[in-house]
C-alpha cells in the first residue's frame, strides 16, 4: 500500500526542516569551540554547516512520512523528533571540540564527552527547549488545519 502524501503532510515536513535548518545552525554556531580545526585548520563551522542540517533533514523528513504512514500519535512524534535532534547535535559537539580543541592535545574519549556536556549544557538545552516549542506548535497548527478540513468535507458531503 502507497503512502498517501497530502499537501498538509508536505507543509508540515518543509516547516519541519525549515526549523531543523535554522535551530542546527544556532546550536552548532553557538557551541562551537573559539579554536582552529585540526582537520583544515578553518576557525569556523559555517563551511561545513549545510552539510550538518542535511542529514538530520532527510532521516526525520522519512520518519514523519512513516510516522503519517503508520498513524503514530503527535505524542510520540513531539518525543522522538527533538530526542534524534538531541543526540545529533551532541555527535556534532562532540565531533566540533574533538576536532578543535583534543585533536591539539591529548584527551581520553572519556574527557572529550566530559568537556562536551560541561561546555555545551547551555546552547543544546536552549536549542532543545525551542525545537520542542516550534515543533509543537507547527503539530498544533496543522492539526488544526487537518480538522477544520475534515469538518468542511463532512459539511458538503452532507449536503450533496
């Protein structure tokens, strides 16, 4: 069986992503280590930054469609979108300060992950708080939009 693509479903992917752009964009500029990168010597993130927004577009752009295939509720997916976003953008800072900071010394991976949840708590917390916001009230919004259509349907079926 197909799955059946609305255009509400397209709406709400796009805003989605539009959300996960802007959002990695904040966190991983804002938790980014001031130091050169080990691996190209570049002092910023932004060269690399839309492939970074990339790859988290494209898992949860095909987890929603599942998820609309598969009529899982909103509550699981107000769960499990910004828990992968989590886990990404802490894989990112880990790769940011192991790149920039440890690949200029000598850590444990054990001190890596220390200094990475001591350094970035704040942007990824921030960032976690306003992805959950957005994505809740886009879920709102187009639910919204979903029953006032199903609520005008059954009006004019009614009475043709």
């Amino acid at each position: 069986m197909p799955i059946q693509i609305t255009k509400i479903m397209i709406k709400r992917i796009i805003y989605i992503n539009l959300l996960i752009i802007v959002s990695t964009c904040l966190q991983v500029i804002w938790a980014s280590p001031d130091a050169l990168s080990s691996v190209d010597l570049s002092s910023s993130p932004i060269d690399y930054l839309e492939w970074l927004c990339f790859y988290p577009m494209i898992v949860i752009s095909i987890m929603l469609l599942l998820f609309n295939r598969f009529n899982v509720s909103r509550t699981h997916l107000l769960i499990v979108v910004p828990l992968i976003m989590t886990i990404y953008w802490l894989f990112i800072n880990y790769w940011e300060f192991r790149n920039r900071v440890a690949g200029w010394s000598t850590f444990s991976n054990q001190e890596i992950w220390y200094y990475v949840f001591l350094t970035t708590y704040l942007p990824l917390s921030v960032c976690v708080v306003i992805f959950c916001l957005c994505t809740h009230m886009i879920n709102k919004q187009f639910d919204n939009k979903t029953s006032l259509s199903l609520k005008n349907n059954n009006s004019l079926g009614g009475l043709l």
